[in-house]
C-alpha cells in the first residue's frame, strides 16, 4: 500500500507539471496570436495607406511633368540651334573690336546665365575663344541658375528685350541668334523649375516615406512569417504536453483505483 501510495503521489506532482507546462504553452500561443492579429492588421493598414501615397505621388508627378512639358521642347529646341552654330561665325563675332549692342547684350545673357558677372568685352571674347565653348552652353544645367542670376538675367532682358528678338539679332549676327533663344529659353525653364520646386520638395518627401512605408510593410510580413510558424511550433509543443498530461490522467485514476481496492481490503 505504501509503495502504490507513493507511485500516485509522484503521478500526482508530474501530472501538476505536465498540466503546468501546458497551461503555459497555451498562453504563450494566445500571446503570440494576439501579437500575429496585431501585425496583420499593421500589414493591411500599411497596404492601405501605401496605395494612397502612391497614388498621390503619380498625380505629383504628372503635375511636375505637365508643367516641364512645355517648356523643355522649346529648350531642346534651342540648344539644337547653339550645335549648329559654326566656329567660323563665333570667330567672326571675337575679331569685332567694338560688338554692336544687341550681340553685346545677348552675350552678356549667355555669361549671366552661365553665373559668370565678368560682362567686359574681353570677357565675352576669352569666353568665345574656349574651344568647348559649345559644350559647355549644351551640357548647362539649368537648375544651376540661382535666384540671384534669374533676376540679374530677366532684368537684363526687361532693359534689352529687343535685342533678344529673333528679327533683331538675326539681321546682327547669325552666330548669336540661337545664343538669344537659348537665354530665353534657360530663363523660362529656370521660373518652371522654381515654381514646381515646392511640387518636387513634397515629391521627394512623399518618395521617402513611400519607401520607409515599404520597409516597414516588409518586416512586418517577415514578422508575420516567424509568429505563424512559431505559433505552428507552440501548438504542436501543446498537443504534445496535452497528450503527456492526458496520460497521466489515465495512470493516475488506475493507480488511485489499486490504492483504494488495497486499503479497501486491508480495512
């Protein structure tokens, strides 16, 4: 009797620990579920609002190319007509010793443009006799022209705007003709890139948290992933210590019964 008594009071305190492990086991899976539910929900609301932010940056973005639509044809335009210019027709403007007004004022443009203020005719001619000189006035980026050098070169052409009329210095000089259109052309495309800037400044911001919304949507999703099969290995960990307590159970309520039958029959 002693000895079966002994073997259901150690069935007793394993049957505690297996029902203690799985008790745990369960709470750590509600726990772990609860945290899944928490960043499924996270996922589709980043899904959400990623669709909404791109959607918002492509309408951005076309309102920032219907406004370079009009004016970067007219600057292709014009920088097609400075590659065309010959070196002989520059050479001839260089070989003047007193320029005629208009190809002064429209070279002044070209120097102002370029932010070089040295506007002296021996200036414009150093600058004529680069032998890049093209290249450089076709590879100009003119989101280089500061505010500053806007307004010095759209004064320049509210005083002199005549000579930065096609008519005009195309009777003057035809080397400096498609040099006028280029100012002009830089000109304008500098106001559009000035007033899209607070459009392209919000774009980029937008791009950013576009991408750190992307980011965030991607651990999530890698979360997701390590919760699911952690819960996968939890509940198999369940079963398993359900089964063992289960057991346990079974012998014990069989030990209990020879215990009780034998103190039945020694009384």
């Amino acid at each position: 009797v002693d000895r079966l008594s002994k073997t259901a009071n150690e069935q007793r305190s394993l049957l505690a620990v297996k029902q203690e492990e799985a008790d745990k086991a369960m709470d750590a899976i509600q726990k772990s579920m609860h945290r899944a539910v928490e960043r499924k929900n996270e996922v589709e609301h980043l899904q959400t609002k990623l669709s909404k932010e791109e959607e918002e940056m492509t309408r951005r973005k076309g309102g920032i190319e219907k406004e370079l639509a009009g004016i970067q044809p007219v600057l292709e335009q014009a920088k097609r007509a400075v590659g065309g210019i010959k070196s002989d027709n520059l050479n001839e403007i260089r070989a003047l010793k007193m320029p005629p007004e208009a190809i002064r004022d429209v070279l002044e443009g070209v120097l102002r443009i370029m932010g070089n203020f040295d506007t002296s005719w021996i200036s414009m001619k150093r600058f004529l006799g680069n032998r890049t000189v093209k290249d450089e006035i076709l590879n100009f980026d003119s989101r280089k022209i500061t505010p500053e050098v806007r307004e010095s070169v759209q004064e320049l052409l509210r005083t002199k705007g005549n000579s930065f009329e096609h008519a005009t210095i195309y009777r003057v000089s035809v080397a400096a003709a498609p040099l006028a259109a280029w100012v002009k052309a830089n000109l304008e495309y500098s106001h559009v890139l000035h007033r899209i800037e607070p459009l392209e400044q919000q774009n980029a911001e937008l791009q950013a948290e576009l991408q750190s919304s992307k980011d965030r949507l991607e651990k999530c999703k890698t979360a997701m992933e390590v919760l699911d099969n952690k819960v996968s290995e939890m509940k198999a960990q369940f079963a398993k210590r359900t089964a063992e307590a289960e057991k346990l159970k079974d012998s014990l309520s069989r030990a209990e019964g020879v215990l009780n039958s034998a103190q039945s029959l020694l009384e």
